[in-house]
C-alpha cells in the first residue's frame, strides 16, 4: 500500500511563500500523475497542479504564475512552491498519485493558512 505524506504548511503571510512537500512511500512518484488539491472550510477540493510522468505541468487559471509544481524521482517527492500567497489560498493541501493502472491515492493534508 502507497502511502504519501504531505509537508510544509503553517502559517504566512499575505504575500509571502510556502514550500509543501508530498513524499510517496514507493516509487510511484517518476511514473504516476501526481497532483496537488486543496480545500477550504465549507469548499469543494480543488485542482490546483499537477506534473506528468513525462514532467509536463498544468495549472489552474487561479494559481498559474504563482505556483510551481516540481519533482524529485530521486526521493520519491513532489513539491509544490506556493508565492504571492493570498488570504484566499487558505485550505488544506492535499496530494494525490494517479498510477498508470489508474489507482489512485491520496495523502492526509497539510494547513496552509494565509493571514496578516
């Protein structure tokens, strides 16, 4: 069973930045669709990135230029550089590994919260 670990979040202010860390339990990181999702109190979970197994990324019109999604094969890890952060990125950052067999897995949730 897979198993990823989200890190990174805590508190910040507006504008700064935050660095989240999703680490898998197997190597699943180089050949899956990773992802990173985020959900408000009271909000549907949301897309906020994703980087292919042939390292193309894709992000929302509501993070694009302020967040960036990279990997590291060699640590089973995927990042998520979050700047220019604003009160509204508050949530809880999720990540989520999408095999090639199309099994997916989630991780448990990092707090990101954004306040002066």
């Amino acid at each position: 069973q897979v198993q990823l670990v989200e890190s990174g979040g805590g508190l910040v202010q507006p504008g700064g930045s935050l660095r989240l860390s999703c680490t898998a339990s197997g190597t699943i990181v180089s050949t899956s669709f990773m992802g990173w999702y985020r959900q408000a109190p009271g909000k549907q979970r949301e897309f906020v990135g994703g980087i292919r197994s042939d390292g193309g990324t894709n992000y929302p019109v509501s993070v694009k230029g302020r967040f960036t999604i990279s990997r590291d094969n060699a640590k089973n890890t995927v990042y998520l550089q979050m700047n220019s952060l604003k009160p509204e990125d508050t949530a809880v950052y999720y990540c989520k590994a999408v095999t090639p067999s199309a099994t997916f897995y989630w991780g448990q949730g990092t707090q990101v919260t954004v306040s002066s």
